[in-house]
C-alpha cells in the first residue's frame, strides 16, 4: 500500500525533505507500525520519529494516535507539538 507522508517545521529540517510517498510493507497498518518502520531508517530517523520523540501525527488531517489505522492513499503528517506564549 502506498501512502502520502509529510514532515513540518524542525522535523522537517531534521530529515531534510518536506513529504514522500511510500509503499508500505504489510503489517505496517497502523501509526505506531509505521512509526516504527520509518525509525528503522538510520540513527537520524530513529532520533526523529522513534516512540520516544514527542510528535503529533495527523491522519487525512484528522489528528491521530499510535493505534489509528492507516490505509492506501492516506495522507501522514508528522509534526512536532506546537506551544505558544
């Protein structure tokens, strides 16, 4: 299955790209499994993406969590918490 991914603001900086699209293994149908996928890339991508990093995640711009199912053509956006003052 192949789905749309997208990276914001430091995350973005940090792997040096801004989205991709993807095909995905099988068993790779959920947040926290595609998470763990993409942090099997290097050191980089595991810093970035591992289950200890702070991150939100949107699905279809809906805002996610580790369990949401992901799906062919769906669209992925990570991206760090946001806080303001």
């Amino acid at each position: 299955m192949t789905v749309r991914l997208l990276y914001f603001a430091g995350l973005r900086e940090r792997l040096g790209m801004s989205g991709e699209e993807l095909s995905l293994p099988s068993g790779v149908a959920t947040v926290a499994a595609l998470r763990t996928h993409l942090s099997g890339r290097d050191e980089t991508w595991h810093a970035a993406l591992s289950g200890n990093s702070a991150l939100r995640v949107a699905v279809n711009q809906v805002m996610a969590n580790a369990n949401t199912a992901i799906k062919a053509g769906d669209e992925v956006a990570f991206f760090p918490p946001v806080t303001g003052g």
